[in-house]
C-alpha cells in the first residue's frame, strides 16, 4: 500500500470525523481547525486511514498539543505511524511550535519514547494546554503525558 500525507482540507472534515468516531476520540473543533491537521491517505483509493492534529497556545503559539492521532486498526503499520509522527513534528515546528505536547495511554510510550518524548507530571503541562477544552475531555489519571521538543 502506497501513502500520500497531506495537510487536511475542508472536504476531509468529515471522513477524519468519521475515523475519530470510530476511534471513540473527540471530534470537536475539528471544522474550525482542519488546516491544522494531516490526513494519510491510501494512494490508490483516496481512503484516508490515518489522522493527527496540532493545537497551538501561548502567546506566539510556541506551545503545541497533539490531538486525535489515529491509524485504522486494518491500515496500521508501524511505518505509518513512525511516518506520520515525524511529518507532524515538522509540520507543528514549521507552524512555531518549539514543544508537543501529548496524551496517550501507557501501552503507547515506547512508540512515544522512540520519538523522544518523555513522560511528565499534569503540573509540568502548560496551563493554557490544562485550560483546553480537549485537554479537559481527554485526561484522565491513568493517562500519560508526554513531551517532545
């Protein structure tokens, strides 16, 4: 399978909801804030088997907080979401951000680790992360976080 990474259109909001969906991730915000998401899409059939955005906070957006990364189960290659980790890093520090932050659950962080983020205290998060919408529907105590530089 050949894939194509691109920056989200208008026209993706609603298949990278449906995928969210499925994921039983949060898809809100998500029309308000497409440009800021990548979409990995199957070359052949236009399909897109994979997602991830960035939200950006602080005062010149240097803070950034990865949201709704997602890789269909029957799409998943490691290949795949190791691709589309580094795409967004660079995406996120093109976009001006100078840290990442993430939650995710324990299974996940050596992925995490392997991309060198490391695991941090709810103290340690910036409060304008803490203060997000998304932030607050998603953390739950036996979530980690994590940060990337």
């Amino acid at each position: 399978m050949s894939i194509i990474i691109r920056i989200a259109t208008e026209n993706d909001v609603p298949r990278i909801k449906q995928l969210l969906q499925r994921a039983k991730l949060n898809k809100e915000g998500i029309e308000k804030n497409y440009e800021m998401f990548l979409v990995v899409e199957e070359n052949q059939s236009e399909k897109i088997v994979a997602t991830a955005g960035i939200e950006q906070f602080g005062p010149s957006s240097e803070i950034g907080f990865l949201r709704s990364l997602v890789i269909e189960s029957e799409s998943w290659r490691s290949m795949i979401g190791l691709d589309l980790m580094i795409i967004i890093r660079q995406f996120a520090k093109q976009k001006g951000c100078k840290e990442l932050y993430l939650l995710t659950n324990p299974v996940s962080r050596p992925f995490f680790e392997h991309l060198q983020f490391e695991s941090i205290d709810y103290k340690e998060v910036p409060k304008e992360i803490r203060n997000s919408k998304h932030f607050k529907q998603t953390y739950q105590h036996d979530v980690l976080i994590m940060r990337g530089k």
